[in-house]
C-alpha cells in the first residue's frame, strides 16, 4: 500500500485537501487529531507530560491545552521534549491504523510530517500551501487565536521554502474549484503508479 504524506503550514487547509481525498474513498489518518486523542487517553504520554510540565498539565477533563500552549509558546525545547513523549506513540498508532487499510493508497496529514521525523514512513509526499496572509487570517478566524500565537506556530514549523523540495507534489489552495482540480489529478497519477 502507497502512504501518502499531507503536510503544510498551519491554515494553509489541509484538513480541506484530506477531505477533498476522502470524498474520493482515500483513508485518512489525521495525526494532529491523533496526537490529542492519545495525550488525553495514555496513561504513559500522561505521566510523562505531568513530569514534563507538572501537575497543572492535566485538568479533570483531560489535557489542559491552554496551559500547555503558554509553556510551549516560546520554548522551544519544552515543545521537542513533548513531541519526543507524542510522536512515537503516534507513530506506532498509525502502523496499526494502516494494517487495517484496504485501499489503493492512504493518506497520513501531519503538520509536522518533516519535523517530527514520520515523513520516513511516507512513499509521496504533498504539500499544501497558501499565502501567509491568507493562513494567518484563516487560522485567527478559526480558532480565535491572536496573532502573535499564530506567528509563533508558524514559526515553530518548516516554511514552504523548506518542504517543497522535499514533496513529490504540491497543492496551491487559495481557490477551492483549483485545489479539488489538483487532489483528482494526484489521484489518478497515484492510481496509475498502482497499476
């Protein structure tokens, strides 16, 4: 089975470009979602992210994703140090997800697909992209996060500069007639590598 990789910055809408994948019978495993998931049901990412971060880390119900956020937000190193507790157990999640695929190929969308390593593991990579400006705006409107937060996301993820070199493909999605043109052209290019 092909594993495709779905990566870009934050708001430059990949979870849109994974739904376009989707509608076309293409599993999806959304890593971002994932992650959370797991750091609020492993008792192991629990304990660890407690020592990480200390007690305050965990609410009554589940993840304290503010309180965690604000450590991270200019640490670097706090920010590694979780994602080195996450990203293993994320990654041996994903091998088993896939075992229980039956397509001809299927997605994995990460944000970080370069940084945390697990683009090793992918056969294609995508990239999606979209203006700055416009990801910024997307994301401040979506989550309602100001901006310095979103600028310090951004900066804390590979730029376009650096992941279009390393993508087999790349999704321009600033008009969404195009992009859903691109994924079915990817599509069937992938399903022609199959046969």
């Amino acid at each position: 089975m092909i594993i495709v990789g779905l990566t870009g910055g934050i708001g430059s809408g990949k979870s849109t470009v994974a739904g376009f994948f989707s509608e076309l019978g293409i599993p999806v495993y959304e890593a971002d979602h994932e992650a959370k998931t797991l750091m609020n049901r492993s008792k192991v990412i629990r304990r660890k992210l407690i020592a990480l971060f200390g007690k305050r880390a965990y609410k009554k119900d589940g993840l304290n994703r503010p309180f965690i956020a604000k450590k991270i937000f200019n640490d670097s190193s706090l920010l590694e140090e979780m994602n080195s507790i996450v990203h293993p157990k994320v990654g041996s999640h994903f091998k088993r997800w896939v075992k229980k695929q039956n397509s001809p190929y299927i997605i994995k969308e990460a944000a970080i697909l370069f940084e945390s390593g697990s683009y090793e593991d992918c056969d294609i990579i995508i990239t999606v992209t979209a203006p700055e400006k416009v990801r910024l705006e997307r994301v401040m409107k979506r989550d309602g996060s100001g901006k310095d937060r979103v600028m310090a996301i951004m900066k804390n993820q590979f730029s376009d500069e650096e992941r279009i070199p390393r993508s087999d493909y790349v999704i321009s999605n600033s008009d969404l007639d195009k992009t859903r043109q691109q994924v079915n052209d990817i599509h069937a290019e992938i399903l022609k590598m199959r046969e």
